[in-house]
C-alpha cells in the first residue's frame, strides 16, 4: 500500500508529500519524480517496487534491473509528457492502465519515446528501442503481473520466445512500423526455420533507418510506405547502396522482398520438412510435387492427369522433349507461389487450393496475369539486380521463364486449346499464326490503349473490320499485322508534337481526332513522318507506308484525310541516291556463307530441323527468291513438265498481292501442257539449281510429316513442315520468317560463321553465282577432309572477278546483234523531269527528233510487212522493245512509270518466256529474254535510288490494278475484264 500524506510546514508553503514505505531512499527518490507529475503514476509504479523488493505478491525484475528501469523514466517522464502534448491526459490520471487498455495510446507512448533526445538516465548511443520505451515495458509488464507482454513495436513466434522490436522506425512513422512488422513475422512464419528468420528484423530495421537518411526516400516511406522503395528500381538500389554493413543490406533485402518480390525476388523459405513427397516419372527423369501439393492437391491431381495422357497420345519421335519439360519444370510452379503466397489475398489462395491450375483463368485470367507479370518483372530485372548490388537473385531466369511455361502448358491441357496470356489484356490484338495453326501471333498496342482509350478502340475495330469486312475480305493476317506495325509507331514519336488538348481528343475521340480542325492532328503526323524520312531515321518504303497508313485508317471509319507532308524522295539527300555499303554481302561474306552452309550439311548427325533450315538457306542463296513464297510452298506447286522431248522442272511461288491472291491461273497437271507461265513460276537454270533440295524436302523431310495429318490440316500439302526440336514440341510447324532468320543464325553461329544470314542482303547484293563456284569447289575441298575455312578460301575456291566485269558488255553485245542495226547504250538516263517534245511510249520517254538511225533501222526490219499493207515508212522507231538499249530513252523516276515498266516485265516478258521451248533450236531467245528482264531490273533500282519508294509503290499500284493499260494488247496472259 502508499505510504501516508503527510504535511510538512515552511516559513512561506505547505508542501504535500508522499511517504513511500519500505522504500530506500533511491527508490523513494525517483518515486517522488514521478509523484510530483502524476499521483496515479507513482501509486502503479510503488506497486511495482513493492513487487520487486518481495513485500507484494506478483511478478518483477530483481531490485537492480528495477532500479535502472525506475531511474529512466522518472528522469525522463517530464520530456516525455512535454512531447506528448495534448495527449498527455489519459497517461496522467489513468496510469499505466492507459497503456494496457488502448494499444493504440501504447503505440503513441512508444513514437514519443523514440523522439525524446537522449538525455539524463540513458546511455549515450541508440539501442534498437529506446530505453525508455523498454522500461515502461517492464513497468506495465510487472504492473499487469504478466512478464509475457509485449509492447506494440515486437514481434515474437510464441509466448515465451525471444522479442524483437522495430521501435525505431516510429522516427519515420508509426504506419510504417506496423507495415514492416507485419512483413517480417510474414517471411518468419512462413520460413522453415522461424527462429533463424526473425533474428534477421533488427538488421531489417537498421538497414531501412540508414535508407531513410537520404531526405527524398524518408519523403516517399511518409508517403507510400516501404512499397516506395520494394516497387520501385532505382529507389530499391538507393537503398541497399546505403547500407553500411552486409549484416543490414541482408537484412533489408528480406524486408523488400517480402513486401514486393517484383524487383529482387521473393524470399525463399523452403519447403517444410513435413511436407509431402508426391514424385512424378518420365523416361527416367523424377521430380517432387510437394510445393504443388501444398499449394493444391487438385493442381498435382491435374499435373499428373498432363502427363499420362500426353504420354500415351504422342510416340516418342514425335512429342519431342515437351514431357521431359513438364518433369522439370511443373514442380517450381509450386515454390514460385508458396514464395509468392504473400502477395495473394485469402480469396485468391482459396481459389488455387480448390481449383487447382484452372483458379488462373477465374476472373477474367486475374491470377494468370499476375503470374505472368511477376515472372516478366523478375526476369528482366536479375541480371540488373546482380550488376548494381552482387546480390544473387532469389530465383533464376530460366527457372521464372519454365516455370510459367509449364502452367500454361497444363492449362493449355485442361481447356483444349492453346492459352496465350495476350488473350486476358484487352491491348494486345490477335492474328493468326502462319506457322502454327494451334497457335496466334499477337501486337500489343498498351501505350495508345492506355494513352489514348478511344483511339485504342478504333485500332481494335480496325483490325476486326479489315479482317472480316467484304471489302478487305482476301487480306491476309499478315498484311493487317504490317499495318499495325506501321500504324502505332507513328503516335509514340508524335507524343511531344501535341497538345494537351490533342492528347485529349485523340483520348475521347479515337480516329476522327485525325480529321478535326483541318486536319491538324494528322497534318503533324504527316510532317513528322517526312521530317524522320529526310533525316535518315526511316527509309521511304516505310514513311510511304505509315502516310498511307493512317490515311487509310481514317478513311476505315468514314473520316477525310488530307495529302500534306509527301515523301518527296526525288529532293532527298544525296546519300540516299547511293545504297549502302551494309546492305550488301561483300564477296567474302557471301562465299562464307556457302562454304558454312556446305559444311554444316556434311554432317551425317543433323536434326530434320537442321537440315531443313539449311536447305532453305542454300536456295536462297541460290536464287534470291523471297522467304514467304518458299516456306508457302505444297507439293502441288513443283512440276516435271515436258517441252519438245525434254525434261523442265517448274516451280510455282505464290507471292503476297492486293488481298492477298495470285495471279496463278490454276490448271490440271495430269492434262496436255498447255497453260500461261506468270512471274510466279520460276523455270530453267534457276530451278535446276535448286530442284534437288525441293525434292529432298519434299520426299525426306516433309513427306512422313504430310501422311501423318489428316486431310484437313492446312499444312497438309505443305513442304516447309517440321515437328522435332524446342521450335516444336511435338506439333506440326511450318517455318516462319521471324523463327527462321532465329534459327538459321544460331546454327550458323554455333558451328562458326561469323556472318548474319539475311535474305535482304542477298536479294539486293544479287552474289547468287557465288554458290555455284563454292558447290564447285567444296566438292574438291570436302574429299581432301579439310575443315577450315581459311584452308578452303586459300586453296580450294577460285573466283575470277573480271567475270561479273564482263557481264555488262556481253549484254551489249548480245543484244546489240539482236537489235541489229541500232545504237546500244551502256547506261540509261533516268531523270524526274520531262520536255515537252518527247513522246509517251509504253516504258517511257522518247528524246528522239525522229528520221535517226532508230527509225531506218525500224523501217528496214518492217519494210517487207509495210509494203504489203502500203503503210508508208515510220518517221519514229515504234520497237518498244528496244527502248530500253536505246540512247533516245528517258526513264522518269516516279510511280507511273515504274508502274509501266512492272507491267512489261510481268506480263509481256513473262508471255516471251512462256513462248520459249525447252529445245536446243532456241538459240539465244533465253539469253534475249533474260537480259530485257535484267535491264529492266537495273532501270528500276536506278529509278529507286533517285526517287526512293518508286517501285515499291508501282508494285503495290500493279498489284491492285493489274497491268497497264498501255501494255494491255501485248500481252496475251493479262486479266483483263
């Protein structure tokens, strides 16, 4: 009990004391210290004294411990009540059972202890709680007789374990506190050594107090709490190079992790040693789905369901390695989301728990992105993480990449059909997959989706109507892709040309933002464009294409557009006359690439895949065909004809037109060989060349592959089919562009090329005749069993280069006897201007003055037929045929001429090659027919170089117009109505 009042008198006060009994004097000192503040104070804290010293029952420190508790706060209980301020009331005159009562007016007793400066009673130097805190601990520990109390700031795994505290974070904030202890009893818990994981909370703490030094991250913890640091890259750095100690940096580490794994990863508890071993088998590989089974025991009921009908459907060399896959990677699916676990709310956890792997497609695919999101976020940020801080990341990339794969690989399993995360975002638009009918191609349009909703929208309706409208009915997915392609770009480089305003409209307005006032949004589409044009950051193929692009995509929804800003590439730049160096495979290159494609073939251990790849390669070098045509190819597209008791073999390329058709006309194989041969049918040297590859693809790569699939499979007529290796995984592929330019580099590289394959540096550079000496040549090497490529280019391959210097002038020569009696130009002239006293012919201008050499010759080659007819004799040349070797002939670089020299070579050209047998009695028709073709070719380039996108767009023209009227009557194959 309180000793009595007593009162005791002086010359000028009363003064009302309290006599403490039992007491020494200490104690009854720091007692009346605490009397003259509060009564209700000193009455609790005599209790506890009474208790320590043995003359009340109850739980309390020996005599010494309670001593220093009692010294420290009666010394500091007046700065304590100070800070407190207005809240000193409950604490004043409800004692200690203010704290007990209200945890919350505990957590306030706490925040202002950790502010109170260090002064008398307390140890110089901070402890990881305050001292003083840690004695009103104890006090009220021994004033509620319960030793196992806590205060708000620890945390402990049982009743009677060992405390931690993060009381010093109340110098940031008390919502901080909470946030990190909830964290770190989180990671402890659900460690499978508890008490090793909580003894990391006090270098959590000092880690993050040293962090918040740096006034900017103190601002943002205040602000956001610690996902300011966890969520964020470069804050998350920040705060790690603060710290001092490794000891501190761990610790901090396990705090971020744990509150947002989406930067350094999640912690890694391990697995409880309770957990149960379920273990799945394939061809000898074995692996455990505990993780699984304590995530879900319906997702290991489902895995194991995946991988006994996928064993029994697929024969061995034809499931690939996809089982073996599932084996490995399935069961880290299930310690991603026990590590992960956290991050989910009891909802969600509950829904994986009941439906196993299909709880990801709940809720319009929710879990499944969050899954995705985490495994791109942690993938892309490993090796970063390892560079800034040589912290090792908590989970591989690999690992995150298969780990995901494998759920969808399930999921896949369960619902029938392929599942592509894309489907579950609303930004990503769907195409078909060219090589994969399972599978889709898919372009994310998120920044104009997110930027500007309702112009996201419109590209959405785009895309269906262009896909699906009669007016757009034969383009192909391929073709909408491109358009896409070139559509987007053109508003994220125009972001910082609008306005707030514009920004707004195209926001709220979608597509017919492009058409409002005057056009003024698309007028600076359109001038960025051209200006991106002349400063060389795009070619004018692809600023012609997004002009007409979005043009076109204005017009899809019934809005103007307006023809400003034109690519005008005759006032180009000078370097863009010339074409550039690395366009081009030099000489050496191109032999390397031949002789390393020899070389790879000669190995008897090569993939189908493999072979495939090369085959296709070494066709393509070859004959410079296009990529799309040959991996389109079907069996029904090459031909063993018979022309005058010869053997031809014919080759059909179907190429890319307007809507996606061919001109081809089809016809009975099996009938008499009467048809019309167009450009999409190649023939003589350039087929021989390669017509063994064809047929090797066709009856070895392709031919069990083609059996195997049923009648309505759209491969099933295909030749560029494959069904081994990772590019497969068992299902029947046909080669892409993008998968095979991939793939054929790998395995250049791997076996030692040092040079890219690029088709489009093959086409341009036109190094075809290379291929025939290195095959040449190779033959000789390969006997000798030589492997270098240096020993090869050294002593096996002889190029004489003033071959393809004599290539101009055997084409003089040669056509200047066929248009014998006229003068033969070397170079044309080709110019953007005209006068007015040229005439119009057919590919051209005509500078002729008429009554030249020109014209007698023409009058001579004619004169027997003009006398028949008494037709007088030409004051001009009307050969139109011998334009292009004239000196008279003038070219005009712009779309309409190369429209009409398109129009010659693809149909009045091709009629001469159909006409042409394969006799020996031919004489030099071939050899005329090809050097018009090559002239032709020449022409165009040189038109190109002064007006780049000419001919790119006089194709796109002849493809939707068909041939030019000019030309219509000589040409017996032209469609016309």
């Amino acid at each position: 009990m309180i000793g009595q009042l007593m009162t005791k008198n002086t010359p000028h006060i009363v003064v009302k004391t309290v006599a403490f009994q039992h007491c020494p004097a200490a104690y009854e000192e720091m007692l009346n210290m605490i009397n003259s503040v509060s009564r209700k104070l000193a009455t609790d804290v005599y209790l506890i004294v009474l208790r320590s010293l043995g003359y009340e029952d109850g739980w309390a420190y020996e005599k010494s411990i309670t001593l220093k508790h009692l010294r420290i706060f009666a010394y500091n209980l007046p700065t304590l009540v100070v800070k407190l301020g207005n809240d000193t009331a409950p604490l004043l005159e409800q004692g200690l059972q203010a704290l007990y009562l209200e945890r919350g007016y505990w957590m306030k007793i706490e925040e202002c202890t950790e502010a109170v400066a260090i002064c008398k009673g307390i140890a110089w130097g901070r402890q990881p709680i305050s001292q003083l805190s840690e004695a009103i601990q104890y006090l009220l520990r021994s004033f509620k007789d319960n030793p196992s109390l806590i205060a708000p700031s620890y945390i402990r795994l049982l009743d009677q374990g060992k405390v931690y505290t993060l009381a010093p974070l109340y110098q940031i904030s008390s919502e901080l506190m909470l946030e990190c202890q909830s964290l770190m009893l989180r990671y402890a818990r659900a460690h499978k050594r508890p008490e090793l994981a909580i003894k990391k909370t006090n270098a959590a703490v000092s880690g993050l107090l040293t962090a918040a030094k740096n006034k900017q991250t103190k601002v943002g913890l205040l602000a956001e709490g610690l996902r300011y640091i966890a969520s964020d890259f470069d804050n998350c750095i920040a705060a790690l190079k603060a710290c001092t100690s490794k000891q501190d940096k761990d610790g901090l580490v396990v705090l971020l992790r744990e509150c947002d794994p989406s930067i350094l990863g999640p912690n890694r508890y391990g697995l409880p040693t309770t957990a149960k071993s379920i273990h799945i088998e394939f061809a000898g590989i074995t692996n455990d789905l505990k993780a699984v089974y304590l995530i879900s025991p319906k997702m290991v009921l489902q895995a194991q369901e995946y991988l006994l009908r996928i064993t029994e459907r697929c024969k061995a060399s034809e499931m690939g390695i996809a089982p073996k896959e599932f084996v490995y990677n399935f069961p880290s699916v299930g310690k991603r989301l026990f590590e992960l676990q956290g991050q989910l709310d009891t909802e969600d956890r509950q829904l994986i728990n009941d439906k196993g792997a299909l709880a990801f497609l709940e809720n319009e695919g929710k879990l499944l992105r969050w899954f995705w999101e985490m495994t791109q976020s942690l993938k892309d940020r490993n090796s970063e993480i390892r560079k800034e801080i040589s912290i090792q990341p908590s989970i591989g990339k690999k690992s995150l990449v298969k780990s995901y794969i494998a759920l969808a690989g399930l999921l896949s399993f369960l619902v029938g059909s392929k599942v592509r995360i894309q489907r579950y975002y609303p930004f990503y638009l769907e195409f078909t997959h060219e090589g994969d009918p399972t599978d889709a191609r898919f372009y994310s349009i998120r920044y104009i989706y997110e930027n500007y909703p309702a112009l996201g929208h419109d590209l959405v309706k785009a895309k269906e109507r262009m896909l699906g409208s009669m007016e757009h009915d034969g383009l192909a997915n391929i073709s909408v892709h491109s358009f896409f392609r070139n559509l987007k770009p053109i508003f994220e480089y125009c972001e910082e040309l609008f306005t707030a305003q514009e920004k707004g409209t195209l926001a709220t307005e979608g597509a017919k933002a492009l058409s409002l006032n005057n056009h003024r949004i698309m007028k600076k589409c359109l001038e960025r464009i051209q200006q991106r044009f002349k400063s060389g950051d795009i070619v004018s193929d692809t600023a012609h294409a997004q002009q007409k692009g979005l043009k076109d995509f204005s017009a899809l929804f019934g809005f103007t557009w307006v023809d400003s800003f034109p690519i005008d590439a005759g006032r180009a730049d000078l370097f863009s006359k010339q074409q550039k160096t690395d366009d081009y495979y030099t000489l050496d290159e191109a032999t390397q690439l031949a002789f390393h494609i020899e070389l790879i073939l000669a190995k008897n251990n090569l993939s189908r895949l493999h072979q495939l790849w090369l085959r296709v390669a070494r066709i393509i070098l070859k004959t410079n065909w296009n990529m799309a045509p040959i991996f389109n190819l079907e069996v029904d597209d090459l031909f063993e004809v018979e022309f005058a008791g010869r053997r031809s073999y014919l080759v059909r390329l179907l190429k890319p037109r307007a809507g996606y058709k061919t001109q081809w006309n089809r016809f009975d194989t099996g009938a008499e060989v009467e048809m019309l041969l167009e450009e999409d049918v190649k023939v003589g040297q350039e087929v021989l060349a390669v017509i063994r590859d064809l047929q090797f693809i066709m009856d070895e790569l392709s031919v069990d592959i083609r059996a195997s699939l049923s009648d309505t499979h759209p491969f099933k007529k295909s030749l560029m089919i494959f069904n081994d290796g990772l590019h497969s995984n068992g299902r029947v592929k046909k080669l892409t562009e993008g998968g095979y330019k991939t793939g054929i580099n790998d395995l250049l590289k791997v076996n030692g090329c040092p040079t890219p394959f690029s088709p489009t540096k093959i086409r341009k550079g036109g190094l075809n005749f290379i291929y025939r000496q290195v095959a040449k040549d190779f033959s000789k090497y390969k006997a000798v069993g030589n492997h270098s490529w240096k020993v090869f280019r050294e002593h096996y391959f002889k190029f004489d280069g003033n071959a393809t210097e004599e290539t101009l002038s055997k084409a003089i020569s040669v056509m200047g006897d066929y248009f014998h009696g006229r003068p033969i130009v070397e170079k044309i002239q080709i110019v953007t201007e005209t006068q007015e006293y040229w005439q119009q012919t057919p590919n051209g201008k005509c500078a002729s003055q008429g009554n030249d050499a020109q014209a007698r010759a023409y009058n001579k080659t004619h004169h027997a037929l003009f006398k028949m007819l008494g037709i007088e004799e030409s004051q001009r040349c009307a050969d139109f045929n011998a334009c292009l070797w004239c000196e008279h002939y003038r070219g005009i670089a712009d779309v309409e001429h190369g429209y009409r020299l398109l129009s010659y070579r693809d149909f009045v050209i091709a009629d001469m090659e159909s006409s042409i047998g394969e006799s020996l009695n031919t004489g030099l028709q071939k050899e005329y027919v090809y050097l018009l073709r090559q002239r032709i070719d020449e022409v165009l380039a040189d038109m190109d170089a002064i007006n780049p996108g000419c001919h790119q767009a006089a194709k796109d023209y002849l493809d939707d117009h068909g041939i030019h009227p000019d030309w219509a009557l000589a040409s017996t194959t032209s469609m016309m109505q």
